[in-house]
C-alpha cells in the first residue's frame, strides 16, 4: 500500500483513539451491531488463546478476557495499544503492529481463534494478513472477520466499478471532531477469495440486524440495519492441508 495513505489512516486513528476509547462500550454500531454479532461466531472462549488483530482500545479482549480466554492484541495505533492496555489493567498482552507485515513475533499453531473486527478494509492486500492468520491459527481453531459490508460500501460510496479495490475516504463525524477516514472498498468476490485462496474455508457468513438496545440511542440507523446492512462478519476455518 502506498505509504502515505497508510500514514493517513494512522493519524486518523491517533486521532480517533481517546474518543473512541470513552464511546465504545455503548456506540451503537459497535456496542449493538458489531461486537454482540461478530461474538456469536466464537464457540466457547474460556481457556482459549485469542489473537485479537487491530484491537483498538482493548474493548473486545476485555469481553473475552471477563469470559476466562487468555488474549494477545496487536494495533498499528500506539495509543490505541495504551488504552487496550489502560482498559484491561495488566491482563492480556497488547503490542504496536501494523496488519500488513508479518507477524514475526508469533509462533506458529498457537492461538484456537483468531479475531479482526472492523479493520481488514484498512488494507489494499489481504493476502499477506490472511496467511499470517492461517500460521499462527491451531489446525482446529477459526477466525473470525467482521467488515464492512462490500454492498453498503458501493452503495455509500457511490462506486462506479464494482469490480475494483478502490481507496475511499469519508468524514466520521459521530467521534467528536470531524476525521477523514481512508479505506479501501472492494467486491464481495474479492473478500472470500482472499479466504479461500490463502487457506480457509467458509464456515458462516453473518449479515447481521442491530440489537433492540440499538433503537433507543438511534432509531434512524436501527431502521436502516433492519433494511440493509452495513457489516458483515464471517467464520473461516483452516483447511487441512497446510499452505506451501
Ligand atoms: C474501527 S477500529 C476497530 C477496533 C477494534 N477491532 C474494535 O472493533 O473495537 C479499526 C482499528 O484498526 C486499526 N488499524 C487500521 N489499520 C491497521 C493496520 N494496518 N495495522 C494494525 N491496525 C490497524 C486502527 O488503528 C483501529 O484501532
């Protein structure tokens, strides 16, 4: 990926990070919508080694950590890492990675489930990131992906070539100050293949409706999820023979 729009997703982010600590226990797209969906696609937790890639502030492993799991979080964003660290007060292991080099400092076969919520669409090439996963994964473990949903992206980000993995920007605004936000938009064909060419099969794939929690803080995006989606989350699991 061109480094200066890797540069800009991470300022974004150092940016987002305080605020986005302090708003994601009840943020309705990930309090209601993201994380209770992205979650029922993990068996049972306790005891498991989770690897949570792109963690953020920690939100997700202080769930799975409260439910007995012992879990390893990496995100490219330093403070993000501080607060992921902050929030779950010495339990769990939390370090600065970028989801597009390899992950050297882990072993291979030696997490049950891999976890990346809302943060593959930062990257131009899955292919690198989905064999990492696949290494690092027990030959019985799962991972477990949520994204955007690749048709609500082409949708809102009035995309002309539908075919493509095209760089996108757009302004949060529900974080405090306006952010522009880069990513990268890109055909559902082009989400499962880097799956399946890169060692998974599909075990489940999600399009998830919001929580009724989500009505009260929200009532227009409830309605709109309850018409259309803007996540999707997936369940792959390892296929037998090992990647060469
Ligand atoms: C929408 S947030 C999701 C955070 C967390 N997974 C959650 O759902 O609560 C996206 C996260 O991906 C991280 N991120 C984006 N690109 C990354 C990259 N190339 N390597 C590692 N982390 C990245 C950001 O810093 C941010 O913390």
């Amino acid at each position: 990926m061109d480094e200066n729009r890797r540069d800009k997703i991470l300022s974004a982010y150092e940016e987002l990070a305080e605020s986005y600590n302090r708003l994601i226990d009840h943020k309705p797209h990930n309090a209601y919508y993201d994380r209770p969906n992205t979650l029922s696609l993990m068996s049972e937790v306790e005891g498991k080694s989770i690897l949570d890639a792109a963690c953020g502030p920690g939100k997700y492993a202080e769930v799975l950590l409260a439910q007995g799991a012992q879990v390893t979080g990496f995100d490219f964003s330093p403070k993000m890492v501080e607060m992921a660290k902050e929030r779950n007060k010495g339990a769990g292991t939390f370090f600065v990675h970028d989801l597009a080099q390899p992950l050297e400092m882990l072993e291979d076969n030696c997490f049950d489930i891999v976890l990346c919520a809302l943060a593959l669409h930062y990257l131009e090439d899955w292919t690198l990131t989905i064999q990492e996963f696949h290494r690092v994964l027990k030959p019985d473990g799962h991972l477990v992906i949520s994204i955007e949903h690749p048709f609500f992206e082409f949708n809102f980000f009035q995309s002309t070539q539908y075919y493509e993995v095209e760089p996108v920007q757009c302004t949060w605004k529900g974080f405090g100050k306006p952010v522009e936000v880069n990513s990268f938009r890109r055909p559902l064909g082009s989400c499962i293949s880097s799956l399946t060419d890169n060692g998974f099969y599909i075990d489940t794939l999600l399009e998830p409706k919001p929580l009724a929690e989500f009505e009260k803080l929200d009532p227009r995006h409830f309605k709109e999820l309850n018409e259309f989606p803007s996540f999707m989350c997936l369940r792959a699991v390892p296929k037998k023979e090992k990647l060469s």
